[in-house]
C-alpha cells in the first residue's frame, strides 16, 4: 500500500472540489411528534425481516417479505406495508444487497441461523424543521457453531408523518448528518470519486482509491450506469461501520445498486474504493 506523506496535500484541491458545510446538526428535543407506527418500531421490523429472508436464507420466517422475494421487491413489500419514503426504501434495498452480499462469503462457523433485531435506545433530535429519532439497535447473530455474536449501531430515522429517511450519524462529541459534500464524510467522499468518474480523471481516481482503482474500463463501466442512474441515493449502513471504515451504496432511481464503496478516513484525505455490483 502506497504511503501517504504530506506530499498529497498537493492534490487535496483537485479531489476536493466544492464543497458547503460537511454536515447537519442535530439539535435534541424533549420530544418529537411521531405518532402510530413508532420509527424504531418501523426500523427494526425493516432490519428483522431483511435478517430473516437474506441473511438466514430464509430459513427464518418473514411476515412481510415473500419467499423468494429479489432485494429489489423485498424493499417494495416493505414500503408499501410500512410506507417508506423513497430513500427509505433505497435503504432497505442496500441493507438487503450487503446481507445478501456477506451470507454468500463462506464462514468457518456454518450458517447464520437467525438474526435478533432489538431497539435498545430512542433519542429524538431535530435537523432543518425535521424530527429525527437516534434509534440505538442491538444485534444478536447465532450460527450453526460458534458463540453468540453482538453488535450495536445507531441510525438517524428521520419522522416526517412516516420513516422518510434511514442515515448514518457523525461526530461524537456534536451528532449531525452527512449532507455529501464534503471529502471528510463517506458520503461526501463517494459523491467526490462519481465526479472524478463522471470527468473521467483517472489519475485522481488512481490517487482517491490508493491504487484500487486502476482500471479504466471499471471506471468507463460505472460512468455508464451513472448516465443512465437518473436521481441516484448515496447512502451510508450505519450496521456496516467498523473502526473509521464505511461501507456505501449508490442506488439509482429504479431502486437498483449500482455501486458499492468502502471509505476508510486517514490522515490527510480518505481512501475511496469502488466495487461493481453486477
């Protein structure tokens, strides 16, 4: 892996482009409006039946997705049943994707056999007039061998009369949303390598991926599915943050994935890989 010195401070410019503020704050409530369906509520039954038709096969039961359903009409099935917005559903569509993604990788302790989806925690904040639940979920995966693995990860479910959106949290010290504009944010980050794959600047890609990306006919390929994508979702799985990496998807306006990245901060600028989806 190549080094990164101060010496990449010189192309800082070039890959950062133009930028307004990197994120949103989150000003906290002492409560929000939410009414009905409760958005942890709704959260949880996304992750649970997503869980249980991709990651266990289904082999658990689901009581909204059908069997067999595609990730693509599984999201459908739960917007309609839990009415999603659409960058809600796109959520739901890349969660799906990454389950499906990772239940397909080999493991040495068997299966996944089932997945508990529990919410342990529900803060309500506010951003721009628009009430946002900090919803805390604990996850519990048993497999075929093995102990019982534990995870938490906090979601910015965003309340508009219906869960309308499903983001990642930054900062720790002042919570607030990633707007994607910037190169210190995942999502800001991807937006920047679509711009250099738009321009198609391979050097700057070459610089971004820390070599990953290389390859000029991956970047013509995703340039093409750009051009076609219409009003694409850049969205970031708070379940897959590990350490100060990222996993981000770009779901086009069909609801289908059309790329996947990892964003690793560093010292300077991060590094931005690519992975085609199909």
């Amino acid at each position: 892996m190549r080094v990164r010195t101060a010496a990449g401070i010189a192309v800082l410019a070039l890959l950062a482009g133009c930028a307004g503020p990197a994120t949103a704050p989150l000003e906290p409530q002492q409560s929000v409006g939410a009414e009905g369906k409760r958005p942890e509520h709704v959260l949880v039954t996304v992750l649970s039946e997503l869980h249980n038709h991709f990651t266990t096969r289904g082999e658990a039961p689901t009581q909204v997705i059908s069997p067999g359903a595609t990730v693509q009409v599984a999201a459908e099935e739960l917007a309609e049943e839990l009415d999603l917005g659409r960058q809600a559903r796109d959520f739901a569509i890349a969660s799906g994707f990454e389950m499906q993604r990772e239940a397909a990788q080999a493991s040495p302790l068997g299966r996944v056999e089932s997945v508990a989806i529990e919410a342990v925690e529900d803060r309500p904040f506010e951003s721009g007039g628009v009430d946002v639940h900090l919803v805390t979920v604990r996850q519990e995966v048993r497999r075929e061998s093995g102990p019982i693995t534990e995870s938490q990860a906090v979601y910015a479910v965003a309340w508009q009369e219906r869960v309308s959106e499903v983001e990642a949290v930054t900062g720790t010290a002042t919570l607030a949303l990633d707007n994607g504009v910037d190169l210190t944010t995942a999502r800001g980050a991807v937006q920047r390598f679509l711009d250099l794959a738009g321009t198609r600047d391979l050097e700057a890609i070459r610089r971004i991926s820390d070599d990953a990306n290389a390859n000029p006919t991956a970047i013509d390929v995703l340039r093409s599915l750009l051009g076609a994508a219409g009003d694409y979702q850049i969205l970031t799985l708070p379940q897959a943050h590990q350490g100060n990496a990222d996993t981000v998807y770009v779901i086009n306006e069909a609801g289908t994935p059309i790329a996947r990245f990892t964003v690793t901060t560093g010292p300077l600028i991060p590094t931005v890989v690519y992975f085609p989806t199909a």
